[in-house]
C-alpha cells in the first residue's frame, strides 16, 4: 500500500452506559457516573427535579430530557419503552450514550435494565453504573442495620396484587405506597382507600397502634429527610407523596430455633472432636 493511499477508517460502535446521580443533588455523584456522563456523544436523562437537570447541562450539554414523554392518561409502559427506544436510535447511529437516572439506575427503573438487554443483545457494549439509592439513605437517615434484625423491601400494589408473606420479625419496607393499586399505570396517586386496602393486609400482622415511619431522602443539600411517625391505623388519612416510603419496625421478636441450634452444637462437637491435637495421645 502507498503512502498516499487512504486508509478506510472503521465506523464507531456505538454503546450506552445508565447511571444514577444519587438521591441528593450533587453530593452523590460518583466520579466514574460523572465520566460517563461528560464523556457521552448525548446524554438522556429521567430527573423529576428541574434543578437536576440544570445541574446536569453544566456537565454534558448534549443533554435531552426523558420528562416531556409523560402525559396525562398515558401509560408509564409505554413511556418506558419509548425512552428504550430513543436511547437505542442513538447507540445504533454509533454514539456513546449515556442514561441518567434518579438514585440507582437499577431500582424501580425499568428502562435502564431493558435498554441494556436490548444493546448487549444486538452485540453493543453497554454498562450499569450503581448510584446511591433512597434505600441507601434510609438506613442512614433512620439508624437501621439490615443485617440486625433483617430488612424486607416490597412494592406495595404487589402486595394488593399477590399474596405476600411479612417477616415481622424484621423491618419491612413499603415502595410506591403514593400509586397503590394503579393497575392502568397511567395514574401518580390514588386515594384513601386504596391505602385501606393495604392496611387491612398489615393489621393481619401488626397491631393498629404499631409504629410505622414515612421517609423520604433529601434531594437538596440544604434539606434534611422526611420522617414521619405514626399508627399504623392512621396510615389511610394521611397524605402521602411520590416520594415516601413507609418504613415499618418489627412487630415481633426473633423467637430462637432450639432444633436447630442443637444441630450446630452437635457439629461444634464433632469439628472440635476432630480438630488436630484436640484428643490426648496415651503415654
């Protein structure tokens, strides 16, 4: 081949990277989201917030907001997968794309999951960065160890939907309870009593006067969580936000395994029988 000979250069690949921004804006970023949110050809982002979204544009200003596809009566299923889509029309062009999500980009998110699927099945490269979740400031804001006394976590219409087994023994943590029982999926909030519904599941479980919590994380700097304490009875009243989680204590004590605690006294026995040195020789 000659010097003047042009050498064919070979099409990018394209590919797609979805990250989480954390809960609370700025602080939670982390440096490798950050990379690929700066480094992208375009960056698609899911952000309820519009200061987010502000604050995002100063990173990549090749930034589209995933927002506008929302609308009155329209199923969120269907949204969804129009924000697959749209991710997808720009890897297949070759660009790297990067998905903004709010928290995780892998808790209650389905587009995330689906438009990596839908790339690493039609032989692109494509990456799940984790975010700091509202799961994550719970336990920090409300002063819970989920390997003390176990944590549960369930989507509350599930709960109306399935039947569900509660670990009382532990905390069990209620998502969405804001949208309980919206089978259309094209409704943000429902009403008093589709909460009722809930609470005549709990009261099977839980006395009517037992604590339950409200959280919801601070996406601000300047703002603190959201903790709300009340009876569970109270819970159907109450006005309750997109952004709470009801967070309920345990309602019973860990009650102790006596068959099988033998078991393991049997098995300490035997390993200590059988350890090196353990037995005398005879002299």
């Amino acid at each position: 081949m000659s010097a003047s000979t042009p050498i064919a250069l070979q099409p990018t690949r394209g590919r797609i990277a979805c990250v989480g921004t954390g809960i609370t804006l700025g602080s939670h970023l982390t440096p490798l989201a950050r990379t690929h949110i700066k480094q992208a050809d375009i960056v698609f982002a899911a952000l309820s917030h519009r200061l987010m979204e502000l604050w995002l544009e100063r990173i990549n200003p090749a930034f589209r907001s995933l927002q506008p596809y929302y609308a009155e009566g329209k199923s969120r299923a269907t949204t969804y997968r129009e924000w697959v889509e749209l991710m997808m029309s720009e890897v297949r062009l070759g660009k790297r794309v990067c998905g903004v999500f709010y928290g995780h980009p892998g808790v209650f998110a389905w587009s995330p999951h689906r438009v990596i699927q839908v790339a690493r099945a039609e032989g692109y490269d494509a990456h799940m960065e984790p975010g700091i979740s509202a799961e994550d400031c719970l336990y920090a804001d409300l002063g819970i160890d989920p390997g003390d006394r176990g944590c549960q976590h369930l989507e509350a219409s599930q709960m109306l939907f399935y039947e569900r087994k509660l670990d009382t023994t532990g905390y069990v943590v209620i998502w969405q309870v804001s949208a309980i029982g919206d089978r259309s999926l094209t409704r943000f909030s429902t009403s008093s009593p589709y909460r009722s519904l809930l609470i005549e599941l709990l009261l099977n479980d839980y006395a009517p006067e037992h604590e339950v919590i409200l959280y919801s994380a601070a996406t601000l700097p300047i703002q603190g969580p959201g903790i709300r304490r009340l009876a569970l009875r109270d819970l159907a009243d109450e006005k309750v936000t997109g952004q709470e989680t009801l967070v309920i204590p345990p309602g019973k004590r860990l009650k102790p395994d006596k068959a099988m605690r033998a078991r393991l006294d049997r098995l300490d026995a035997i390993q200590e029988d059988t350890r090196p040195g353990a037995r005398s020789i005879p002299g």
